[in-house]
C-alpha cells in the first residue's frame, strides 16, 4: 500500500512535469496511417518559437509553417446579377426554385448533422455539392504570411501523369479518389490553367507541397514510389478539409446562401471565428463583393501528414470583402 502510495506520488509529480505538453495529442505518434518516422513531440509548434530548430529535424518541423486550408465557394455565376440589381419578383423565383428543389437551404437541422455525419464516414457518400465548400489546397507560409512556391521542380507532377488513375488504380485508394473528384473540384476562382479537376491537383501538389519541408519523400519510411508524397499529400488535405464544414458553420448562425441578401462581413466573420477556435478566418470576395474564399490557420508541432495542427489567427489583411457580402446559392 506503502509503495503504491509512492508510486502515485512519482506518478503525479511526473505528470506535473509534462503537464505543458499533455495538450499534445499523442494518439498520433502510435496510430498514425502515414508512413512516417516518429516525431520528438518537445519540439515548438511551428511559428511560435524563434529558435532554428536544426537541420535533423528537417521531416519534424516545417520552417515556412503557417498552414492554410483553402476553400472554394463556387458559387453560381448567373445570380449575381439577381442579387445585386434584380427585382423582388426574380429574387422571390430564385427562391422558389431552390426551395422547391427541396430539402435545403432552409430545412437544416438534424438532417443536416447526421448527414454530414455519414458523410465524414462514408466520403464517398452524399453530402450534397450545393451545400459544401469545396477544397482549395494546403498552403505553408512563412510566418510572416509571405510565401515561396514552385520549391523543387524535381519533384513536381508532369501534365503527363494520369492523376486519375495514379490516386485510383496504382495506389489504390478509389475513395480518396472519389472524394477528390467530387470535392476538389476546379472551379471559376482556382486561376489554375486548364479547366479539368487533376489539373488543379497537379498544380496544388506542384506549387506548395514541393515547398513543405517534412513533405520531402526522404521523410517517407519504407520503400518509396514515385508520387507516394503527392498522393499522401492529397489525402491529408481532404482529411483536414472534412473538419472544417463551413456551410454548417455559417448555418447555425442562419447564414444561408441567398439572393435576397447580404450578409455583414463582421456576422461571417464571427460564425467562422466560433468554429475555429475564436481565431479568425480569412474571407474573400469577388470584385463584386460575393464570397467566394475561405482560409483556416494553423501552425503545426511535426510534420504535415501526421502532425498536430493548432488553430491560429489569419496573417495579413483580414478580408478583401466589402462591409456587405453576397452569400450565392450554387448552381444545382
Ligand atoms: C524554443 O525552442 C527551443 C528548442 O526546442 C527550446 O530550447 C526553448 O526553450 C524554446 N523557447 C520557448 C520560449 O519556448
Ligand atoms: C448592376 O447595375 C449597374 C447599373 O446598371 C451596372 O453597372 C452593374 O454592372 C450591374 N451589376 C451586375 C452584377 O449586373
Ligand atoms: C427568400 O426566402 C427567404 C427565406 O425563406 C426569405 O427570408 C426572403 O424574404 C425570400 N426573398 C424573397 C424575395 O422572397
Ligand atoms: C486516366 O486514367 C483513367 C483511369 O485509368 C482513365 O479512365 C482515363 O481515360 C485516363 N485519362 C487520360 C487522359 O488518359
């Protein structure tokens, strides 16, 4: 009894000690499904610490490590005009069309959660694309929001390479693949050349991953195969994007996609801010002031694929929104 006393005494003083690092989610170290090699979990989170974190730790520690998950609200095109200089006729038509196309925009409530609850684990299953922000990417600035890009073309993918059929059939992962395709989609706003789906993960892969240090495939355990980083890449970014159901979150403060009308910039920000962590979140416009973009920050104590990503404010100018935002329906 005596030494089992002991014991917990050690026991407790021991975890006084570590107490600092029990916010860490350890369950990653052991159960990650990456490919990885194990991560000294002591080491800071990117952009908090000053201090060159040193070269052996180059898969550990990602030196440019503000993270951005990216997201796309691709809208539809044709409405904006409704919504800006349309009639109450046309707006109340636009109405009627998406609420007879039915259970939507506005019956969410338990269906919507159990919805998306299936979805998280069944992702080739339904969420449906007119409520979903689609991917973008995932970016690594350096801390002070600036950015490299195109970091080694060495490791860039060829406009060669059948991504459709690298992700599905040599690599064998059809429901990433699925995922992808209907979830990380090319749309108006990706600025990216060419308009088909793997062109846009081409170019993500090409022009940001190649810039993240411990996404290097000399990072990878066991026997690599060519692309084995690009494709693991992929399925990290969709594995991030799954958390972060932004038409949910602006949902549940009654912000709906609508033509009747805008939305305050300060109400988006607020409902996004709730669900991430109260920090804030970067939302873009178009030129016509319609909400088009979405980035979630992060810094990251490890490595990309099987890190630990903590919620931070956005770096740099907050929004290029006007004061009033158009939230769109998109095209069904
Ligand atoms: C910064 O990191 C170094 C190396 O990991 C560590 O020795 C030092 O205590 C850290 N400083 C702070 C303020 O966290
Ligand atoms: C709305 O109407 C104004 C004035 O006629 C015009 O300049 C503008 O281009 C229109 N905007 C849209 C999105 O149709
Ligand atoms: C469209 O529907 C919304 C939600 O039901 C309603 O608040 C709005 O007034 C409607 N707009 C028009 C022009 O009918
Ligand atoms: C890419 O591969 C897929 C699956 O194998 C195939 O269906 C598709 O036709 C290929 N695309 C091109 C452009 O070759």
């Amino acid at each position: 009894m005596i030494a089992f006393r002991h014991k917990m005494v050690s026991a407790i003083i021991l975890l006084s000690l570590v107490g600092p690092i029990l916010s860490y989610d350890f369950s990653n170290m052991f159960t990650s499904q990456y490919p990885v090699g194990w991560c000294n979990p002591f080491l800071p989170y990117s952009c908090e610490n000053i201090t060159q974190v040193s070269d052996s730790q180059s898969c550990c520690f990602e030196k440019d490590g503000l993270m951005l998950l990216a997201q796309f609200w691709d809208y539809d095109l044709d409405l904006v005009s409704v919504a800006i200089n349309g009639t109450d006729a046309s707006k109340q038509a636009v109405n009627t069309t998406i609420y007879q196309q039915g259970a939507g925009y506005f019956g969410i409530g338990d269906w919507l959660k159990s919805a998306w609850d299936q979805f998280r684990t069944d992702p080739s299953s339904t969420m449906p694309i007119e409520k979903s922000f689609t991917i973008h990417g995932l970016w690594s600035d350096k801390c002070d929001g600036s950015y490299e890009q195109y970091c080694q073309p060495d490791l860039e993918i060829a406009d060669s390479v059948n991504l459709t059929d690298l992700i599905g059939n040599k690599f064998n992962k059809p429901e990433l693949l699925t995922l992808m395709q209907k979830y990380w989609i090319n749309t108006a706003s990706s600025n990216v050349a060419g308009d088909s789906n793997p062109q846009l993960w081409e170019h993500e892969y090409n022009k940001h991953a190649t810039c993240m240090n411990t996404m290097n495939p000399s990072c990878l355990v066991g026997n690599y195969r060519q692309f084995e980083a690009a494709v693991l890449f992929y399925q990290k970014v969709t594995e991030i994007w799954e958390q972060l159901n932004t038409y949910e979150f602006l949902s549940k403060f009654g912000i709906l996609p609508t033509v009747s009308n805008s939305y305050k910039l300060t109400d988006i920000q607020q409902a996004l801010s709730r669900n991430h962590g109260d920090k804030q979140v970067y939302v873009g416009c178009t030129s016509d002031g319609v909400l088009n973009e979405i980035y979630y920050y992060y810094v990251l104590k490890g490595s990309v694929l099987a890190g630990d990503y903590k919620q931070v404010d956005l770096m740099g100018p907050a929004s290029n929104c006007r004061e009033d935002v158009w939230y769109l329906p998109k095209p069904n």
